[in-house]
C-alpha cells in the first residue's frame, strides 16, 4: 500500500489518518502541504508540530505582505485615510473587506483568523528557516472577481458580504474543525459555483493555481506549504502540471481583465439616456419643457439621496449636499454620487483612535456600523449613493413620458 502511493507521487505524513496532510513527492522535491482552518485552535498546534517535524528547507504561507503587515501590526488601522479612499472611489471594496474581516471574527470564537500562517512564520524565525508570503494580495482578488461579475452577480456578491457581517450564527469548535474536511469543503466549493461562478473562479481556481505556482518556484527541495484546506486538492493538482512542463507563469491573475467595450462606457450609458430625454424635450416641446424634465430629474435624484442620506443619522447639512450633488454626480465622470455628503461627514465628524481600535468589534453589529464615525462615513456613502441611482432609475420612465 505504502510503495503504490508513493509511486503516485502522494503519501500522507504521519500519522497516516490526518486529512489536512499532504505528502506530494516530485523528482528529489518534497512538498508537506498542510490544510487549515484559518480559525481553528487546533490547526495552530498542528502547523507547529508538522514543521517541527519535517524542519523543512523553506515554509510557504497563505498570506500576502498587505495582512503580513496588519496581523503583525493590528494598529495600522489608525493610519487609514478615509477621505483618500473616498475620493479614489474604494469604499465599496473597504467595506467588503470590512464584512469579510467580520465573518471571519466572529467564526473565529476569539481565534485571531490566520493566526495558524502566522504561528508558521514564528516558528520558522524561531528554527532559522526562511519562509515566503504566496497569496495574492486581497484588493487584486477582489476586483478581479468584481470585474468578472455581471450586475445580478454583483448584487448578489454585495448581499453575501452584508449576510455574512451582520449573521448571529456562531458555529462551535467542532464545527470549525469540519472546516477542514475536505468532502464538506468540495460540496461547499460546488454550492459557490453554481451560486456565483464568476467568484468561484477567481477565488477558489485562480488562487489554487496561484498558490501553487509560488509554493512551486519557491527554493529548496523540502517545503511545507500552510493553506486553507480546501485549496490543497487544487494545489497538490497543479504541483504535477507545473512538474509535467506546463508553465507556472500567474502574472496574468496580478492584474484586471480588460474591459469589454460596453463595459468601459456603461458608467456614461445612464447619464446620456437622461441627458438625451432633456434634450428631445427641449426639441419637442421647446425650452420650459426641457426646464420641467431637468427639475423633475433633479428632485427624483436628489430627494432619494437625501433620503438615504437621512437615514444614516446625519448632520442636518449632509442631506441638503446630498440633494444637490446627486445629480452632478450622476453626470461626472470623475465625482460619484454620495461622495459630497460623505466628506463633508468625515469633516464635521472627524475620526477618533477609538474608532479605528474598535473598527473589527464594531463592523460585527448593525449598530455597531452606525455608532463608529469610520463605517458611519462608509454608510453615507452608500446609502446617498444608492438612493440617488434609484432616483435616477425611476427618472428615465418619468422622463420619457412626457414625450408622448
């Protein structure tokens, strides 16, 4: 049994009854892949026990320098310019990052999540053993799987992120460690691919050949690699394609897809289908009608941002700058909607230190979204946004009626 498996180029490491171990034999290069619960207690012990015991010549882990950076300093929060990343239009991302960051918390039950990467990279520094960060860092990933989505997956990706922040479910250690079986994670896997292929493919297959192919190029003949359990299956597959002559090159997943004509120009679609009702206003009914179809455009717009704005408890200024910027926003190619009322937010409700030390316990609550100045600026934000668009859908109906 033991000759035909390692024939195969897979046996598993002692003791033979561990699933989240892996032994994958190539040529005179040895790779101990360990499969983890990146919440999980006991996957701590067993990352150290595995490394203590194989004393490889190289640890791979599942991180990227970005969360390298903010485990080994958690205060790097305090150094985040919110205003920046308004203007360079990131919240969305920030707050899926924030909802993602809150799922994990919380499924952790007061595990720090990746504490077992950063419990291989203590001990390889304790042994003297160099190591290397092999995950793509998250902002690549995410835009990536944002610019592979259509608007309905979109939509539905924004509606897991908000389920999965704001959840009451905590599940038990012993479920967490069922975290690490692989058949539950494989039919796990399979419910993300037919619920959002497109998400799938780039944070599950994407990153299984990346990690691979960076574990693969990384030096030494004997590696023991940290990863999420359900990326071994797809790590241990690629290992023997790159083995077999296929290149290992994931330069391609560093970067974002090109865009598609259409979508390149979609953001200008709206805004000139508004544009272009006014104007067939003006050469059908003449100048005042033109006037009317502007204002009634203006008021659908910019009440609805209001509204959402009002509904993130602001100061009585915001909602006025909501009203008037919704429309300019709409128009801008370079201003967005609900950026106006949400600087002015971050203004007039300047960040504290206590907002960023309680930023990862806060973004856990609803309330919790509100209370912290820093997601409070997020909310109006979206909310100013979100009620302009909708104003801005109902327009063009109301718009085209007065054309008949």
């Amino acid at each position: 049994m033991e000759m035909d498996e390692q024939m195969n180029g897979t046996v598993p490491v002692s003791p033979p009854s561990m699933a989240t171990q892996r032994f994958v034999k190539i040529g005179e290069r040895s790779f101990t892949l360990v499969g983890t619960a990146h919440v999980s207690s006991a996957s701590i012990d067993e990352v150290i026990t595995v490394i203590r015991t194989v004393m490889p010549d190289r640890i791979c882990v599942e991180l990227d320098d970005a969360r390298y950076q903010a485990m080994i300093n958690p205060a790097s929060w305090e150094q985040m310019d919110i205003v920046k990343i308004i203007k360079e239009g990131k919240v969305f991302f920030m707050l899926a990052n924030l909802a993602l960051s809150s799922f994990q918390r919380r499924m952790g039950t007061g595990i720090q999540p990746g504490r077992e990467m950063l419990a291989a990279i203590e001990t390889a520094q304790e042994l003297d053993i160099p190591f290397s960060l092999c995950d793509r860092p998250v902002p690549i990933t995410l835009k990536r799987a944002w610019s592979k989505s259509n608007f309905w997956n979109k939509s539905k990706l924004i509606a897991q992120l908000i389920a999965a922040a704001f959840s009451n479910e905590k599940p038990d250690e012993e479920e967490i460690e069922k975290l690490k079986n692989a058949s539950e994670l494989d039919f796990m896997m399979e419910e993300m691919a037919s619920y959002l292929p497109s998400v799938k493919e780039v944070l599950i297959d994407e990153r299984d050949k990346y990690l691979a192919s960076k574990i693969w190029e990384a030096q030494g003949n004997n590696v023991v690699a940290v990863v999420g359990a359900g990326h071994m299956k797809g790590i241990e597959a690629w290992l023997h394609r790159f083995a077999g002559g296929e290149s290992a090159d994931v330069s391609s997943f560093e970067v974002l897809p090109p865009k598609s004509v259409l979508s390149k120009y979609s953001g200008l679609l709206f805004p000139l289908i508004l544009l272009g009702l006014i104007v067939a206003g003006f050469f059908t009914s003449g100048i005042l009608k033109s006037v009317e179809m502007l204002a009634q455009w203006w008021l659908l717009s910019g009440t609805l941002s209001a509204i959402g704005t009002a509904l993130c408890w602001v100061h009585p200024v915001s909602i006025p700058i909501a009203f008037l910027s919704a429309p300019i926003g709409t128009i801008s190619p370079v201003l967005a909607m609900g950026m106006f009322p949400a600087l002015f937010e971050a203004w007039i409700h300047k960040p504290r230190v206590e907002d960023f030390q309680n930023l990862m316990t806060d973004v856990a609550t609803i309330k919790g979204f509100y209370k912290n100045k820093i997601t409070h600026i997020l909310l109006v934000f979206i909310m100013s946004s979100l009620g302009g668009a909708i104003g801005n859908i109902i327009s063009v109906p109301a718009l085209a009626m007065h054309l008949k």
